[in-house]
C-alpha cells in the first residue's frame, strides 16, 4: 500500500510539496512568534534574508 502511494506521486506532486512545505513552516514560525505569552525582546526574526545574507558574506 506505501509502495502504491510513493509510485502515485508525479515531478509536479513533488514541486508542490516543495513549495507548500516551506510556507507552512514559516508561516507556524511567524503564529507561534506572535502568539507567545512572553514575547522575546529584539528585532523581527527574518529567517529567509538571513540565510541569504549569511550566503552572501560568506561568498566575499
């Protein structure tokens, strides 16, 4: 039955998934960070411009 459902999945099933699962989880990151009881003083989390900030200096 697994096996039914790993072969079921096409190219585009898969670019979707790939896709939908990263704004899912940023968008749980950014709920549950404005949600908190305790808010954590310091700047907005920006985790994506960091990854690519972080890319970018260390290609300097």
């Amino acid at each position: 039955m697994i096996t039914t459902f790993i072969s079921s999945f096409e190219i585009s099933n898969i670019l979707s998934l790939l896709i939908i699962f990263p704004i899912v989880y940023i968008t749980r990151f950014y709920y549950h960070h404005f949600t908190r009881p305790n808010p954590l003083p310091g700047p907005f989390p920006l985790p994506i411009l960091m990854i690519g900030y972080y890319r970018y200096i260390k290609n300097m």
